[in-house]
C-alpha cells in the first residue's frame, strides 16, 4: 500500500471541506431594483453638511451559508457612469477626470475574501477598484432579514457601509479639509437562485 504525503492529504482534506461547505451556501443575484436595493455614498459639503449621491446602476451576487456565515461571499459591479447626486452638472464633473473618468474607468468592483461574525454583525474583508486603483477595504454589515417572498422566491437582505479615503483610490480633487472621505452604504436583497 502507497502512502499518501501528509502535505497532500491535508491539500485534499481542505479541499473536501471546501466543497461541502459551498455546498450548504445557497446563491443569490442582487435584485437590482432601486426600491429593494441601493448602493449610496455621502461626503462633508463644507464641512456644514453631508452631499448624498447613489450610483443608479450595479448588479452583484452572493452566497449565504445560513449554519456557518463565515463561508459566505458577495461581487458588486458598479456602473461609474450612473453616479447620480440629483445635480446635472455636478454629476458631469463627477463623471469626468477630476473624479470618476468614467471613459477610462467605467465600472467599480468589489469582490469579497473573507468575512468574520461578530455577534449579530460581520466584517466582511474584500478588494474594492475604483479609479483604476484596487484597495482592501471592510464593512461592516448586519442582516436585515431573510424568508420567502409573495411570488415563490427566497430572499436575504443585508446592509454595509464603509468608509473610503478618495485619495487611496488616486482621487485627488481638493475638496477641503473636512471631505477627504466619503461614507459608503450597501444596501442589498437578493433572490436564491
């Protein structure tokens, strides 16, 4: 009889594990519907108040393992061009090379690699581009709610939010002092597929 390395069958033992844990994790698209699903940002304007805005187009995916959460992941693709602060010509300027530069940079992704529960909160570690430029980056999310929905469907909702310094991600518009950073909020609804 051949025996197997130690290296080896540890390799496959985790590989094993690996499977059936996706196993129990059941996959989700994003519902993209702007009344169900939202990705937000708010940044200091002037220092007195915040200036909201919300990107109008992204869609995503996600698993959830309900036994063990920790085997879960989530992919958000944002449409840049789709930035919308309510303002035509701020959001031009948005669009354009002081911020966005949409042409060059037209989508914004993050893709999740890892997540650690912290009571009813989970951090949820993953790689966000923006501007060309990828960078780790956390948020902190909480379960909204999950069950079946009117039309035959499951659902699961959550929400995040972080916070980004636009210089990080080679942004370097001046915009004062007191918006360096901007506030990012998830909101997402899935449906299992």
């Amino acid at each position: 009889m051949k025996l197997v390395p130690l290296s080896i069958a540890a390799t496959l033992l985790a590989g094993a594990f690996a499977l059936s844990s996706s196993a129990t994790a059941d996959s989700y698209v994003i519902d993209t519907d702007r009344s169900h699903a939202a990705v937000t940002f708010r940044i200091k304007h002037l220092g007195f108040s915040w200036l909201n805005g919300r990107f109008d187009d992204f869609s995503g995916t996600f698993t959830f393992d309900e036994k063990n959460p920790e085997n879960s992941m989530v992919n958000v693709e944002i449409d840049t061009k789709s930035v919308n602060t309510n303002h035509a010509e701020r959001d031009k300027h948005l669009r354009g090379k002081d911020f966005f530069d949409v042409s060059k940079y037209p989508t914004a992704t993050f893709k999740s690699t890892g997540v650690k529960i912290n009571g009813d909160k989970a951090t949820i570690t993953g790689n966000l581009t923006l501007h060309g430029v990828t960078k780790k980056i956390e948020i902190e999310a909480e379960a909204v709610g999950g069950g079946k929905d009117p039309w035959g469907g499951y659902r699961q909702g959550f929400t995040g939010t972080t916070k980004i310094a636009l210089k990080d991600f080679g942004i370097n518009f001046d915009l004062g002092p007191a918006a360096q950073e901007v506030d990012m909020t998830f909101d997402i609804e899935g449906i299992r597929k």
